[in-house]
C-alpha cells in the first residue's frame, strides 16, 4: 500500500545514505522508539501511519492531534465527529479523548470533553483547542484545553481516564 492520495508530503533525508525519502501527509510525528511515523492525511481528520522509510502506510483511525506513548505500541488523539450542516457541508468537532492500541487495532475511549468541561453555550465551543501528553512511564495522559479566554488542565489515568487532577485559569 502506497498510503492515501494526498498532495502534502514531508521529505526525509537519510542521513547514511543521501536518500530522499517521501510521507505523504501533514502534521508528521515520530515514535519514541523511531521505527515510526504517525501523520494526517486525505481530505478528512484521518490519522495513518508508516515506517520511517515511507513503506508500509496505513489508516490507523480518524481523528486529529495523535501523540505516542512512551512505548510506541499506542496513540493517544481527539476522536473526531462530524455533524451535517446544511445539505452538503458537515462541521467536525473533536469530542473525546481516545487511545488506539496499535498491535489490535481496538480504539477505547478515555474521557468525552464535554464531561471534563464546564458547560457553556455552543458559540463557544467552536473556540477550543486542545493538547495530549502521555507521562515518561506511559500511565497517565496530560489534557489541555483552552476554551475562549480560560484554559484547563486535566491528568487523566491512561488505562481508565479517571481524572486525576484538573486545574484551571484565565488567560490573559
């Protein structure tokens, strides 16, 4: 399989050899261990992966902003979902924090946002952003949202997505 069809590309120069080799995609991260590359790619949030070489690609699952765990065996992202509007227009909005464990395939969801979050009215909503971080020793997942002017942090277990802690502020 040569991956998705996607315009977007990143070159890899190999440093032994001189050659150049090209990812499909965007938005590339490596795998702690380096054997690795997990990016975006298609015209949706679609997360695929490749070895570093470029060879091997494949969709791992929908969703957007993947961060490796410590061990490269799972992925931590926000999983997508996509609301219709109107007749041929769909808005997606990243809603839960998921985990794909790599070897299997099986994708569990940790936590939804909208559980962690306050309420507030939806014209906000559109306004957040998010960040994942996996801790050194892989059992707990960091979750930073930023919402109009207040951000949130939350520190959920990474086998349960029990909050374990949870600040939050105003930004300036």
């Amino acid at each position: 399989d040569e991956g998705p069809q996607d315009k977007r590309v990143a070159h890899v120069g190999n440093v032994e050899t001189g050659e150049d080799i090209v990812i499909t995609g965007t938005l590339h991260t490596w795998s702690p261990d380096g054997t690795q590359v997990a990016y975006y790619a298609g015209p949706t949030l679609t997360i695929w992966m490749a070895n570093t070489d470029g060879s091997n690609a494949r969709q791992v699952t929908e969703g957007g902003l993947p961060v490796w765990s410590p061990d490269s065996k799972q992925l931590a992202f926000w999983g997508v979902h996509f609301e219709p509007v109107g007749k041929y227009d769909t808005r997606t909005s990243m809603t839960e924090i998921q985990v794909v464990d790599l070897a299997s395939g099986t994708v569990r969801t940790l936590a939804r946002k909208d559980d962690l979050l306050p309420p507030v009215d939806n014209s906000s909503q559109e306004n957040e952003t998010g960040s994942l971080a996996w801790s050194p020793d892989g059992s707990l997942l960091a979750v930073g949202i930023q919402r109009q002017k207040e951000a949130f942090l939350f520190v959920l277990s990474a086998e349960t997505g029990t909050v374990r802690a949870r600040e939050s502020g105003t930004l300036f």
